[in-house]
C-alpha cells in the first residue's frame, strides 16, 4: 500500500523547529511519507539556514485522494506576503476534507485567508491576526497552546510537542496512552 502524504508547506525563512517533533515521528511511520510543498519548486531556506528542497509546486498538486495532511509552519514571510497561491491550495485540501495543522505565523496566514472565521483556534496573541484585513474570526480565538476544531490545528509558537501531540492523534500514529507517555517524557524529561 502506498504511503499517504503528509504535505508541510515551506516560504523562505520557514520556522524548521516548529514541526520538527511532527514531522520526524509522522515520517518514520510506514503508513505516511513528509514531502515538501511550496508556491514553486525553487529551493526554500529555513530560519536557521537549511536549505531544503520542494517535492511539489501549490499550482501543480492533483493527489488530494492520497493527501493526509498539510502543516504550515511559522515564517517571517507569513505577513509580508498574500501567498494567494497557497490560499487556493489550502482552500482545494479543505474542500477534500484534509486536516491542516498551522503553527505561529501559519496560524496568522489561516486566519488572514477566512479560514479562521468560525474555527475555535488560538495563535502567538489576538493581536497578530487583527492586523491582518482578512481576519474576521475574533470570537474563536482562545488562548491555549494548542486548539483542534472542525479539521483545523492551531498552536503558538511555544507549542512544538503539543502541536505534533495532536497531529499524530487525527494520523492515529499511536493510540492515545502511547501518545500521552511519548508527550510526558519530552516535556517532563526522561531522566527525573
């Protein structure tokens, strides 16, 4: 059986701490591959300087039937940028009924876009996304580290291990007394 794909969504100077937890454990289970996707193919450099190859261009994508999930991960060109080919991308994915998980600056472009205006979510602060015009979705903001509605994540940026906590539970990447334990020793430590 060929492995369902788990899309994260890359802008130049992409935050590559926020989805690491989510993406090695995801990418290590036989059932789901990570590949990268972004508004063309030409290579993407993270905030702390990897320089990571595209798998796919938004315009080009077709294989929703065997897409898993998108993850957007914080930028520093969240807000700097419409990316409106990656809002008609993330828009195709709900449409199909994909889950997106969005972290920090990805929250922010979520909610810039509508997809926000009637989700529970929660992001770095309200204040982020009312400077952004699109955002119409200030009754559902809560603050939290990590907020699941309707097929949509939502994290700070402070929440790397609760935000991957809550996507291996809609990947079902281990049941949920293994999810808790795996999530208690890397926030609690291993050694006490």
């Amino acid at each position: 059986m060929q492995p369902k794909e788990v899309l994260l969504v890359l802008t130049d100077q992409w935050a590559d701490w926020e989805a690491s937890y989510a993406i090695s454990l995801t990418n290590s289970t036989p059932e789901y591959t990570v590949k990268t996707i972004a508004i063309n193919k030409q290579p993407k450099v993270s905030a702390g300087g990897l320089r990571t190859e595209i798998d796919y261009a938004v315009e080009d994508y077709e294989q929703f039937d065997n897409l898993a999930m998108v993850i957007l991960t914080g930028s520093f060109t969240w807000m700097e940028h419409s990316y409106s080919e990656i809002a008609e991308f993330v828009k195709k994915a709900r449409n199909s009924h994909i889950p997106i998980a969005a972290m920090c600056g990805g929250t922010v472009f979520l909610g810039n876009h509508g997809f926000l205006d009637k989700v529970k979510h929660t992001g770095d602060d309200l204040e982020c996304f009312q400077e952004e015009p699109g955002y119409n979705g200030q009754d559902f903001y809560t603050v939290a580290q990590v907020v699941a509605d309707q097929g949509i994540i939502t994290a700070n940026e402070t929440a790397a291990l609760e935000f991957a906590r809550e996507i291996f539970r809609i990947l079902k990447i281990h049941n949920d007394e293994d999810m808790d334990e795996w999530y208690d020793e890397f926030k609690h430590v291993a050694v006490r």
